[in-house]
C-alpha cells in the first residue's frame, strides 16, 4: 500500500486535532443552522430528505452541519490546523444510519460522509505544504446500539460502516478511523466493513482503531485490553490500535504501557481533557493544555506512542500545546516496534513478517472477555469438548430441546472445569446448523469468558459463526478430504474475519494413517494456510488417531504413527500448533478403560510435542494417579508392544 501517511508515521510522532463537539458547542449556533433546508447543489436524496424533515431542527446532530453549515465545519478543522496537528478527523462520528435514524434521515449515511471528506480536504489541502504535509481521517464512531448484546445486526453495522466509509473515501479521505469503540464484536463488524468499502471504490487506505477503556479499567462490555489486542492482531489492514475517550490521561496510562510493551502495531492516544465535572448542570474539562502535553511526551518517550491528539474537552489550545511539545519527534524510545526495527534491519514497522509477530506479539486466541495464549505455563492448550453434539449425550438432548440457558450452564462447568477454549458444533440429524450454530453462539458469546472453537464441515455455518464470536476465535478444521476447494474459501474467511484454524491430516484419500503420509499432508496444510496468509502460529495440526480399541490388525501401530508424527512437525516447523481429539484412541471401550488409555495416550503426544488437546479434562488423570501395572498395559497398547502374545 503506498501512503503517504505512513510514510510520515514512520519518521515521526503525528498530532491529531482535538474534539469536534466541543468546539461546535462553542459556536453560538442557532436551531436554523441544524435545518435541512433544501438546496440546488444538494443530491436527490438529500432534496428529499430536506422536503420530508421539514423546517424542523436537527438539534444534537451535529452531522448535519457538513451540509447546513461546512463553513463552520472547516473554520474548526482549520482552527486544528492552524496550531500545528497534522491529521484531521471529520465531522462524521454518528454517521451511520442507526444514529442518524433518530432524526429522521438514515439514509443520508453516505451523503453526510462524502461532504464531511470533503469539508475536511478542503481545510487540509489549504495549510498542507511540501514539509508539513496535512491529512485527513474519516472517522466513525461507536453508534448507539451493542451488537454483542442483540441491540443490532452484524450485517446491519456492516451495510451502515460500509456505506458511511465510501462516502469518506470517495470525498478524499487519507485514512480510516473507528474510534471511541466499545463492543469488541462491533469492532471486528467495523473493520470488515472498511476493508469492503475499500474494494469497492478501488481506494486502499490505512484503517485506525482505537477502542475506549472505562474507569473499571476493560471496556464497556467487560473487555480486558490484551482479548482487543489479540483480536486487533488478526487483521493486517488495521495500521495503528490505541485508545480515546472515556478517561484522561491519568486513567490511560496503564493500558498504553501495555499497548507499548506488546502491540506490533503504532500507537494512537486521544485522551478526554482529564475527568469532566459538573458545574452549574454543565460537564466540564479541567486538564490544561499544558497538563495534556506533559503526558504525551511521557506517552512518546517511555511508550512510543506515535499519533496523539486529544478528545471530549480538548480545544486548539490543548493541540497547540501538544504540537509543540512531540509533534515531528522522530520515533527514539525504547517502546516494543522501535525494539523490532532494531531486530530486523530494514523492517517497515507497519506491517510484521508472519515470524515477526510470532516472536513479539501476543500469540493466542480470544473472547469477548479475554485473551488465551496458545502456550501455557506447565501444561497445554485445554480444549473442552463436551459442547458437541457429536461428543456428549447431554449436550446434545439440551439441544433438540433447544435449552440454550441449560447449553450455557454447560458451557461454564468445562471453563469451571479448567478447559480454555471450548469446541463447539451442532451438526445434529434432522436439525439446522446453522440456525443452532449462530443461537448457541449469541449465548456464549455474551456469557463465556474463554475463546471458542467453532467445528463444522459446512462453509455457511462457519462464516455465520464467525459473525457470532467477539474476540479471535479457532475453525475446526480444514482438509483436502474433497481436493483444496472448500479449504481454500475457509481459510479466505479465517483471514476475513481473523481467526485461527485446525488442519486435519486428510487428503484425497482420506486420513492418513502413516507418519510419512500425515506430515506429507501436513506440509501440503501448511503450505495452503501460508499461501492465504495466517501466519503458523495460528495453525493447529491435527495429525488424527484411529481408535485402539477396534481390535482391527490394520490400527494397531495407529497411535505409534500419530505420535511419530507430531514429533516430526514439531522438529521441521516449531511455530506451528498440533492438537489432537484424544479421546478417538480408546472409542469403543468401557468408560474406565477410556480414562485411562486417554491419560497415557495424551501424556506420551505431550512428550512428543503435543501443544493442545481436545479433551474432557476432568477425566484426564497423571500417571502417578494410575497403578503402575495398568498404566504398563495401556502404555504397550499405545505403541503395540505385543508382549503378550503367544
């Protein structure tokens, strides 16, 4: 992607302007400058809209000035402009059509946002020289509604984002913002919704995102900093991640450390002007310009932040303040990218290799709530698999009576149970998957702290999942069972819509029953994910076991070759991920046989290199638990010692 912009960012701290709202609040402005009144120059639709409102006043919708009064518009971006900030935000914060439907024109989305850009380009391209070059982000905010909480669509956000950022490219914008966000599924919405408009206006442009982080210290629904994070990781179009909004300064501290110490990503900080207080029924903002420009220099050299600005009561004094103090800074501290740079010669810290951000970025998988790391500290990745109706009785009872509060109480005994991250399917004879996938998954999504993995053999069911699931979750699974097709479009919406996946040993000819043939196909796996772009540390091998227990000759060396197997992988490409269902080596058996063959089966993969397991925990027992003749037994079972025979 060429962009000047990023080019800028690369060799210096840039200064956002501060807030839109406070300033037209300070503009003495009238009820007849919120009116849509019809006018030649407008479109059809906005004539139409103009005759429908009325003479009725538009009061609160500060949008609505881009087109009653861009004068104003542009005189505050200029006002930004004149004190030194480099980037300007457009006047497009509640252009989507569920905001703007509370008055009356939703369907103004794309015409607000085209004369928002404009305004702005405007105001940009009359104080831009060759040494100081000035840009302009199209900016969008939260909206009113919560996705996660079933206040809204996906495909509503999606079609609203969408429209509202083609009017934004369309009208000169230099980048994207999703700003002030707050519902992490939103957040992923937002960002599939910019990578469409910029496909469908040819425009390719960076995409900001910045979420907001209450005073509890998580986001408004419960969001930890390092589950937004991981998410953000996923997605290559995003080029800066930080915060704004909610808090000052003070209050962001801890999160921006954070953020320095593991995003890949530049960092963007737009504080409040500290915590409003109330003064004659009135909000108002005490942190001086001076203040805001002392914590962005702290932002700067101890974190690296590189774009700053300010938010709600931050005014042209607070930029000016802040422009002079870090703007056109180069980048010198200690802070996580600069670190990269200095390991890989020649790196444009932008965007990472896949081996980049293996090594430096927060590997793992995550919810709505939190963030799981692949690798856990003395033990595995714990996988539950009792939310499968093709694995447990009970769950799958609850589900043909489609008791989602009892498949959620479910859910929490595996998290309670230790598992951290919970295989979910719900191909059941005689039902709809997709229907039961997407419902049970609005009710993990909301109510289940751990990531989920989303297991089905049908495309449609897992993009609609994958629009269910808040965090960055895991597919289960590819494979070439039918050639390279389907593979091919999972793993196109594994990069869409930032998830990891499972690759099973399967090709043509069905699962690969030796070693040489389960890492032949896994190169083959590997080689697909690479070519689609997901870096290895989000692959899970499955080289796959058959059952022992079938007293079938053909499957008695069957667990021998899996371990084999995993061992090898593990040597040729130790980013990657292997992951087994455990419990298909003892099917079959007696229950209490299963236990224990499981235990030793799972305790010699791990020896191998196993790194995740799909298991019911509580029934996994350590070898010291089990008496040493039987544990003998199971362990000649697992590597066909036939000491045994006659």
């Amino acid at each position: 992607m060429e962009s000047p912009l990023l080019d800028a960012l690369a060799e210096r701290v840039l200064v956002y302007d501060g807030a839109m709202g406070t300033q037209i609040q300070g503009a003495a402005l009238a009820n007849r400058d919120f009116t849509l009144v019809p006018q030649p120059h407008y479109s059809q639709k906005v004539r139409e809209a103009a005759e429908r409102v009325g003479d009725k006043p538009l009061d609160g919708c500060n949008e609505i000035l881009v087109l009653t009064r861009p004068d104003v518009v542009e005189n505050i971006h200029g006002a930004y402009l004149e004190v030194g900030a480099d980037l300007i935000e457009t006047n497009t914060f509640g252009a989507t059509s569920i905001v703007l439907a509370e008055y009356g024109i939703s369907e103004l989305v794309y015409d607000i946002s085209l004369e928002a850009a404009r305004c702005a380009r405007r105001a940009a391209d009359r104080y831009t020289t060759a040494a100081k070059p000035r840009f302009v982000v199209g900016a969008i905010g939260p909206g009113t509604k919560l996705v996660s909480l079933g206040q809204t669509t996906w495909q509503e956000l999606e079609d609203t984002y969408a429209d509202g950022f083609r009017g934004l490219l369309e009208g000169g914008s230099d980048a994207l913002l999703l700003e002030t966000l707050q519902d992490l599924l939103m957040v992923k919405a937002t960002i599939v919704a910019a990578e469409r408009a910029m496909a469908e206006t040819g425009r390719q442009v960076p995409l900001f995102v910045q979420v907001t982080m209450e005073q509890t210290g998580t986001m408004l629904l419960g969001s930890e900093m390092a589950a937004a994070l991981n998410m953000i990781e996923a997605f290559p179009s995003v080029k800066a991640f930080g915060l704004n909004c909610a808090t000052g300064p003070v209050e962001m501290t801890s999160h921006i450390r954070f953020l320095g110490q593991n995003s890949t990503r530049p960092l963007a900080v737009q504080p409040n002007a500290g915590l409003p207080v109330m003064e004659a029924g009135q909000a108002r903002y005490k942190l001086t310009p001076e203040e805001l420009a002392e914590h962005h220099v702290r932002f700067v050299t101890e974190h690296g932040v590189a774009l700053a600005g300010g938010c709600c009561g931050t005014t042209p004094a607070h930029i000016k303040a802040v422009a002079e103090a870090v703007g056109g800074r180069s980048h010198t501290a200690d802070c996580h990218w600069r670190r990269v740079r200095h390991l890989f010669p020649g790196f444009d810290f932008t965007m990472k290799t896949d081996d980049q951000a293996s090594a430096l970025s927060l590997v793992g998988c995550s919810s709505l709530y939190t963030f799981q790391p692949y690798e856990q500290d003395n033990s595995f990745l714990i996988v539950g698999e009792k939310t499968n109706a093709n694995g447990s009785r009970a769950f799958r009872d609850l589900l043909a009576a489609e008791n989602w509060e009892g498949l959620t109480e479910l859910a929490r005994e595996l998290e309670g149970e230790g598992s951290h991250v919970l295989d979910v399917c719900t191909a059941y004879v005689g039902r709809d998957e997709k229907r039961d996938m997407t419902t049970l998954l609005s009710y993990y999504n909301r109510h289940i702290t751990v990531p989920l993995m989303i297991d089905s053999t049908e495309v449609p069911v897992v993009e609609a999942a994958l629009k269910c699931l808040a965090g960055k979750p895991i597919v289960n699974s590819i494979n070439f069972e039918d050639g390279e097709s389907r593979t091919e479009k999972v793993l196109g919406l594994c990069r869409k819509y930032g998830a990891a996946v499972v690759a099973l040993t399967i090709d043509e000819d069905g699962m690969a029953k030796s070693a040489e043939k389960k890492v032949e196909v896994a190169e083959r796996l590997l080689a697909r994910t690479r070519a689609a772009g997901l870096p290895d540390h989000d692959v899970f091998l499955d080289c796959l076991t058959f059952t022992l227990g079938s007293g079938d000759e053909e499957f008695r060396e069957s667990a021998v070759a899996t371990l084999d197997a995993i061992e090898e992988i593990r040597k040729r490409h130790p980013g990657v991920n292997t992951i087994l269902g455990v419990s298909n080596v003892s099917f079959g058996l007696k229950p209490a046989l299963r236990q224990i063959l499981n235990s030793a089966f799972l305790h010699y993969a791990r020896e191998v290199g196993l790194t995740s397991a799909i298991v019911h925990f509580s029934k996994i027992r350590p070898e010291h638990q089990i008496e040493a003749d039987v544990w003998q037994i199971a362990s000649d079972l697992v590597f066909d010692r036939r000491r045994y025979a006659a």
